[in-house]
C-alpha cells in the first residue's frame, strides 16, 4: 500500500533496502548498466531513473512483465522481474 503522503509522481524504482529481494533487482540493475556516480559519495549506484521507466513500461529496451511499484509487488511479483533483469543481463553479456 502506498503511504497517503507520497505524491503520485514518486520513483517506481522505490526500494526497501532490507529486502534482500530489491537489493538483487538494484544488483541486476546495476549489471545490466543502469548505474551512475553518486554526486556526493562518488560511489556507484543504481540508476533509479532507468529502472523507473523499465518498470512502468516506458524504456525503449522493453518493459516489467509486472507494471506496478517495487514497494508494491508480492515477493512472487518481484521474483518475476528479476527473471526478466537475469534474462537482461545474460543477454547483454552473451554479445
């Protein structure tokens, strides 16, 4: 369920970092090359903002298979797009 106070605009790409499931979709995520710099930490993290419109359906590489927020899936939900980023993946790197 949603909080009341998050605008609707929020990031799909909303994750619960003590789910060891989302931690996975941002490894994925970040394997598959959506990652950039952190602008204060310098580090590498995962690219919320492609991960966002892959899970909404508006990427150009294609879409979720499920078309709803992170926070908001079932554990068999999110068990589905991590099929689909470790299909990505192995894809990207079978090239």
């Amino acid at each position: 369920m949603i909080h009341p106070q998050i605008k609707k605009s929020f990031l799909w790409s909303h994750f619960d970092f003590t789910n060891p499931q989302h931690r996975y979709v941002l490894s994925l995520a970040m394997q598959f090359g959506w990652s950039k710099i952190h602008p204060i930490t310098g580090k590498q993290v995962a690219d919320l903002g492609a991960l966002d419109k892959w899970l909404k359906g508006k990427s150009k590489i294609g879409q979720s298979p499920v078309l709803k927020p992170l926070m908001e899936m079932t554990p068999t939900e999110t068990s589905r797009i991590i099929v689909a980023l470790e299909n990505m993946v192995a894809k990207k790197h079978e090239a």
